[in-house]
C-alpha cells in the first residue's frame, strides 16, 4: 500500500510538471514544443523505470529463496523445514517427493519412539515433553541436543544400576548353589531342586559356564527327586550351552550326554539314550584315547544298553574292551575292575558261556591289597 501512495505521489507531481511546463511552452516558438515534448517524455520514462526497478530489487532481496512449484510446502512445520533441510542441499526437483515420503515414515517412528522414552529419572520427564514439541516444530538441532542428554544421563545410571544388579544376582545365585549342595547331602531332593532352579533363574545369561554347572545340578536333583521330565530339560539346556562354549568335541560336553543318556536309559527311553552313548564314547575316545578309563565308562553304559535290548552280540565285545582297560589302569580289587568282571560274566552267562564266566567272576572276589593285607594278619 505504501508503494502504490508513492507511485501516486509521483503521478501527481508530473502532472504539476507538465502543466507548468505548458505555460512554459507557450513562451517560447510554435516550432520547439515538440522538441520540449519529447525530452519531457524521455525523463518521465527514466524516473519510473528507476522508480519500478528499485522497488523489484528490494522485492527480491526480502524473499526468501522459493521451493519449486511442483513441490508446495506442507503444513506440518517438522515437514516444512526438512523439505527447506532438502532444498538447500540442493537435492533435484524430482528426488524431492520420495525423500519426503522417506521422512513421513520416519517422523511417525521417532514420535512413536518418544512414547518409550520414560525416564528413570522423573526430572528428565519435561525434557521428553519438550524434545516431542521441538521435533513437531521443525526445531532438530533443539531436539537433537535435548534427546541425546536424555540418553546420556539414562545410560550412565542405568550402567551403574546394572553392575550393582549383577553383584547381587551372582551372589544370590551361588548362596542358593551352597544350599542345595547341602539339601542334596541330607537327601532332600525335593528342596534342592527348588534351589538350583532359583539359582538358575538369577544368574545373568552371560555367565554360561555357570548355567550349564547349575543345570546339571538341578537336573540331578530333579532325577533323585522323581521329576524326570525336569530332569531332562535342565540336562538338554546343558549340553546345549556346552556346545555352544566348548565346541562338540569336548570332555564335559561327553559328560553331559552321558548324564542325559543315563536319564533316557533309566525311563526305558533306550532309542533316545542309543545315540547320545555312542556321541559321548566316540568324544572321548578322541580326546581322552583309546585306553582312558573314561571311555571304559562309556563303552561299560553303551553294553548294558545293548544288553537291555536284548542284543548280547553287541554287548560283549564293548564290555570285554572296557575291561581290558580296566585291567591296564587299576590293581586287582579295585571297585571299578571288580564292576568289570562281574558285567562281563554276566553278560558270558547269558550267552550261555557259563565256564567261561566262572573265570571272571572268581577274579572277582579277589580282596584289594589293602583288605588282603588286613585278613592276613
């Protein structure tokens, strides 16, 4: 309005100026009016073209750099100013729809994101408040400084609460282990498997050798306490952190077949023990060697399973095996070598070999050094 009273100004003053130059006309020839005329009219034309291109330059100093038409400014003002964000970084024209599509979906995520920001802190309530009204009005820096502040001081607390979380979970863990190791003493099974389970349950999940330690405590407590179901659970969880830790080739790993092998057996479960058997004595044998009486143990559990069977070919050569090894490590007496030779003339006394069972059973009898020292005297 104020320029439109200016051009108005302008008119009436050249009026004035030509009317004054009228009566200045008429004192001069007829000859030199149109001459006056014309250099009227050229001065009238430089003062409204300087008059008009000021006023475009000012016009176009004061506006803000435009987007293009094909692309109008949404409302939202988040919306608004990453589509300028956009603009300025010189992104094409034809880019620029899908890059705003791109940032609707993220907007909508972030905003919901806020909804979980809950501060621990209740201080750093307002703060969410305020980075969720930054973030609706376009004001990133703001929301940027506002919500990494908030994770900053969340994460250090929450760091410091977490280590002290830990301390007292370990410790919880391994008092309920003491007191199950006790119960199991005084045969209170029934306890000492709600024990180890509580132990089980405290302990972090990082901490895996100690899982697998405590799960096989509690399986064993649930077997002795009749709960095999539990039983098997707790060994299959186990193994399976053993695996995980050890590799499939390790001793303890072996051991933890062995355990849910003897379960399954004890069940009558023979088809599901069979496997787990023969895994565990192939590990050993590999990693202990063929003569260890660890293996003697595996091939002993792997005979009687045949023999349960029924399958009494398969059985006496693996018992036989574990009794050579025996003989090899034990002196005559020991309660493991005297195990050995009363399942091999079993199993002899089933085939129906009797003479040769006599032999075994009668090497048997023989007393440790130690008791035969005592009866001699």
């Amino acid at each position: 309005m104020q320029n439109d009273m200016t051009l108005d100004a302008l008119m009436q003053a050249l009026d004035n100026a030509v009317q004054a130059m009228a009566k200045v006309f008429a004192l001069f020839p007829s000859w030199s009016g149109p001459v006056l005329f014309g250099l009227l009219a050229i001065v009238f034309g430089l003062m409204v073209g300087f008059y008009m291109g000021g006023r475009g330059k000012t016009e176009r100093a004061e506006k803000p750099p435009m987007l293009p038409p094909s692309l109008p400014a949404p409302e939202n003002p988040a919306f608004k100013s990453h589509q300028q964000f956009l603009y300025n970084k010189g992104i094409p024209a034809k880019e620029l729809d899908q890059q705003m599509r791109d940032f609707a979906g993220v907007f909508k995520e972030m905003r919901g994101r806020l909804r979980d920001v809950q501060p621990g802190n209740p201080e750093l309530e307002t703060k969410v408040e305020a980075t969720r009204d930054a973030l609706d009005e376009g004001d990133f820096s703001d929301a940027l400084d506002m919500i990494n502040m908030i994770g900053e001081s969340e994460g250090h607390e929450g760091e410091r609460m977490h280590r002290h979380a830990i301390k007292h979970l370990m410790a919880s863990a391994n008092a309920r282990v003491v007191a199950g190791d006790l119960l199991m003493a005084r045969m209170d099974y029934v306890a000492a498997t709600v024990c180890y389970q509580k132990a089980v349950e405290c302990l972090p999940a990082f901490q895996e050798d100690l899982n697998a330690e405590f799960l096989n405590k509690h399986g064993t407590a649930a077997y002795q306490s009749g709960d095999h179901k539990a039983a098997i659970v707790s060994f299959e969880r186990a193994l399976g952190l053993l695996q995980k830790r050890l590799g499939k080739n390790h001793p303890d790993v072996a051991a933890a077949l062995n355990n849910l092998a003897l379960l399954h057996y004890s069940r009558g479960n023979y088809d599901a023990a069979e496997p787990l058997y023969e895994r565990s004595l192939k590990i050993d044998e590999q990693i202990l060697g063929p003569d260890h009486t660890g293996v003697a143990t595996d091939l002993n559990n792997l005979a009687l399973l045949y023999k349960k069977q029924g399958d009494l070919e398969k059985a006496e050569p693996l018992l036989k095996r574990a009794l050579d090894i025996k003989e090899k490590n034990f002196d005559p007496g020991h309660p493991s070598l005297v195990t050995g030779l009363k399942n091999y003339a079993s199993v002899l006394k089933s085939m129906g070999r009797g003479e040769e069972a006599e032999t075994y059973d009668a090497r048997a009898s023989v007393l440790p050094p130690s008791r035969r020292d005592l009866a001699a005297e």
